[in-house]
C-alpha cells in the first residue's frame, strides 16, 4: 500500500490529521527477487523526484538490487511520499518487518539501505488496518442484508426471478392461465432468465403421441414446464425422429437402455396451464397427453419460435414457390400473402360423431378471407389441406387471389407446414397443424370459434381461451347441421 501525505512539512506531529492518503496494495508473485522500490518492475512505478503530488504510475512489482524475500508469496510495500516529492519519514511512524532496517513487509532477510527508500515510510498500525477489514466486511454485509430486502419477492415466486434480467428479456402482453380450479389468473409473462444446464436436476421426458401439430405441442410442453421446475427434458426417439427433419430443435434424445432403468412418475396433462403444474417435485417424470395451449409456453415464446425454426432447405424452397406467385386478375405482385390452413380428413367425421362439432365449411372461409381482403391491399391466399380435393370445388378462387399449393401429404407434411410459416398472416380452421402455422407465421390470425355445441364433451378437455391467443380473431361456426 502506498501513503502518500499531503500536509505542510511545519506540522508534522499530526500526521493522520494531515495527511491524504493514496493507498494501493502491490502484490508480490512468486519470486524472490520481488521487493519494494527500485525499477519498475510491472505496468507502472513511483516516481519519488516528481515534485508536487507524487508520481503513483498504475501497479507493479518494485525490484531493489539485492533484496530478496523470505515470504514473496505474502509481501507488500508500504509507501510514503512527501507533498514536495521524495520520501519524509514522520514522527510517530510504525514500522512493519525488521525495526530500523531499510526495506518493508514481512519476511525481509537481506537488504541494502541505499537503494530502497523504505527505510524512510510510513506504516498504518496493524490494529488499524483490522479495523479497516472489519468495516469492509460490515458495508458488504449491509449491502447484502439490503438488496435481500428490497428483492423479498423475488424470493417467493418463480414467476418473478426474470425480473434479475430485465434487459436481456423484454416484457410481453399478459398471458392468461387457466387454472385447474376455472379462474383465470394473470401471470408474468416476461421471458425468464434461462436457467444455466449445471442449475437443473433430474430427468424428464413426454410420451409421444399423434401427428406434427400434436408432438410439437408436447415437445413445447416438456421445454416449458421443465424449465419452470429446474428439471432437465430429454425426449423419446420417436419425437426426435418426427421434429428433427423439420425443425432444429435442441433436447437432448433420451437413450433407451436409461429409459427403460429410470423409475418414472406417470403424468398425464390437460390441455391448458394449471398451478399444479408449476410445483412438480418428481425427480424423474414422464409427461403423457395432447397438450398445444400457448399458456404454457407463451412467455418464452422466442425460445419456442427458435426451436421450431425450419431448416434452411425447407424454407428455401417455401419461399421459392412463393416468390413467383401474382395476382391471377391483373398479373400483379401481391402485397400479402396469407395461409389458409384447412383441416379436414378424419376430422369430417370425428367432430360431428364424437363432439358434437364441425370443421370448417365454404361459408367460413368465405368470410375469413374477405376478412383479409378488406384489411389488407392485394393480398394472395395460399391454401394448404389435407382435403385439396375438397378445396378446389368450395373455395371461390375468381378473384383470381387463391392459389392451391399444398400437397396435402399427411405423412409427409414438412413442405406444406414450410408455405404456411412463410406467409404473412393465417386462417386456419380447427386442429394443432394450424395453430402451429399461426403461431409461427405471427401477423393476424383468424380462427374457427364456437366450432362445438354448448353441451359438448369436447369442451371438458379444450378450452377455448387457453387454445387461441388473445389477439387472434374468431369467427362463429355454423351449428345448424348438427340440428
């Protein structure tokens, strides 16, 4: 630590009073020619000829010809410089080390008087310099004690450790969670911090189930809620192998020697946020069910999106049918490009049989696309099915606005998934294949709403405001066949 006195030299008695003190400790490495004042030995020296206030040059070692050190590994210089330059020693100072030796800190054995300028400095009491810990030690303890108080909350809600991180996670609308008991709750929707791989614990993974929309709700899921309960997601092979060629996903496969050794606890999810989900305490949990809710993975809708980010050749070639695409009317380049997705196949029969429901019919679409129309300047709507068939004899394609792309290959769905994401707004009908077409493409989604009668059993399993994002648009489905 260097001292440097600033006081006039015709009161000297006072030192403490009259001294302003410059203190930096100059550690010493591990060698032994290391000792106090001499040739700078690092990035900085002290200049003791200066005159006025002395010379202080960054931190370093300071080399005395000859001087060694018994205990390099500790020592540290203590010097004290006069305002006029050079050193002064005071009345009153205490020497640290040998007393009335040339040199300073602990441990000096052989040392030369004339080169080292120690002889002359200053040293604070060593019961001064425990004191000066000591209140170091209790600001920090204050400063600790302070913040704790003023983050309590941060403390008690999970929710709420985004907070930490404000910059890094801009905030988002409100998302409404369903709760098991039927409230709706709001719930902090900025994206949390996310949590570093060392931070999570145990193994937890999600029977794979259904098609493309359904497995990538349950791989959104498992990301989420994992997450929200420090566990670490894995998932099954047959996930992997439906997700991977499309998307470029990040979860680790989970190897099939450690399935079959790990004790799972079974968990079958419903389809919407619930507080239950929030405490999981099982280590080891395997996830079952058909969840696609947005309230359980919209505040980290990013990450979500960043996930299911298509590969480079799959939305290449999106945007290369795209490209070329003009209005049939005039010949012109349309503005908008909206994806019409139009779920049909087992639905037709499975709704109305089974759920007292309907799929989309030519009225629907008809009005959710002149929805568009009368929103948006030249737009093109680009219609992906797996009833093409169907599409071609109900939709009104005059206009010379509607394109019928889609190949309607339900096994083989990464090409029509690809044109929807690559538009600019969505209709969609009912089914997760839509709704992940319309979260991923953003812009304005109209959706089919009411699409089931009131006493349906369809409802006990799907909520409709957990199903469609706030901001979407719902238009009425025509009940009067199911009459």
């Amino acid at each position: 630590m260097a001292f440097v006195p600033q006081g006039k030299k015709d009161h000297v008695k006072d030192q403490f009073s009259e001294l302003r003190w410059l203190s930096a400790l100059v550690p010493v490495g591990d060698r032994e020619a290391d000792t106090c004042v001499g040739e700078g030995d690092g990035p900085g020296h002290l200049d003791p000829t200066s005159r006025g206030r002395p010379a202080l040059r960054g931190f370093g070692r300071m080399r005395a010809p000859g001087s060694q050190l018994s205990d390099p590994g500790g020592a540290f210089c203590v010097l004290a410089a006069s305002g006029r330059g050079g050193f002064e020693k005071r009345p009153g100072d205490l020497k640290f080390g040998v007393p009335e030796r040339v040199g300073c800190g602990p441990g000096l054995r052989t040392l030369h008087p004339d080169p080292c300028l120690c002889k002359q400095l200053s040293m604070w009491p060593l019961g001064n310099q425990r004191q000066l810990c000591l209140g170091f030690l209790a600001a920090c303890a204050l400063l600790a004690i302070s913040f704790l108080h003023v983050h309590r909350d941060l403390i008690t809600s999970p929710f709420d450790l985004a907070a930490l991180c404000p910059q890094r996670l801009p905030r988002m609308a409100p998302v409404t969670i369903n709760c098991h008991s039927g409230t709706l709750v709001l719930a902090n929707t900025t994206r949390p911090c996310p949590q570093r791989l060392s931070s999570l614990s145990g193994t937890w993974t999600f029977h794979p189930n259904g098609r493309l929309g359904n497995q990538m709700g349950q791989y959104a899921t498992l990301l989420a809620l994992s997450q929200l309960n420090g566990r670490r997601a894995y998932i099954m092979p047959s996930m992997h192998a439906t997700l991977a060629p499309v998307f470029r996903i990040t979860l680790p496969v989970l190897a099939p020697d450690t399935h079959e050794r790990t004790p799972w606890h079974m968990l079958e999810l419903h389809d919407w946020m619930s507080e239950e989900y929030i405490h999981l305490d099982e280590a080891h949990l395997k996830l079952s069910g058909f969840p696609c809710s947005w309230t359980f993975f919209h505040h980290m809708s990013e990450q979500i999106r960043s996930e299911f980010t298509l590969h480079a050749h799959l939305r290449e070639e999106a945007q290369g049918l795209l490209r070329p695409l003009r209005l049939g009317n005039t010949g012109t380049r349309p503005r908008t490009f909206v994806g019409v997705h139009v779920r049909r196949g087992d639905y037709v029969q499975i709704m109305p049989d089974r759920w007292k429901g309907v799929v989309g019919d030519r009225a629907y679409l008809k009005q959710a696309m002149d929805w568009f129309r009368q929103r948006h300047e030249t737009p093109i709507f680009v219609v992906v099915s797996n009833g093409m068939d169907w599409c071609r004899e109900n939709i009104d394609a005059s206009q010379g606005d509607v394109v019928f792309a889609g190949q309607g290959l339900e096994a083989s769905p990464s090409r029509d998934f690809a044109l929807l994401t690559q538009c600019n707004h969505t209709v969609m009908t009912i089914g997760t294949f839509g709704f992940w077409a319309a979260y991923l493409a953003g812009g304005d989604t109209v959706y089919l709403a009411n699409f089931t009668l009131p006493d349906s059993s369809f409802l006990k399993i799907f909520k409709p405001e957990a199903a469609f994002l706030p901001q979407w648009v719902g238009i009425a489905a025509d009940l009067s066949p199911l009459h």
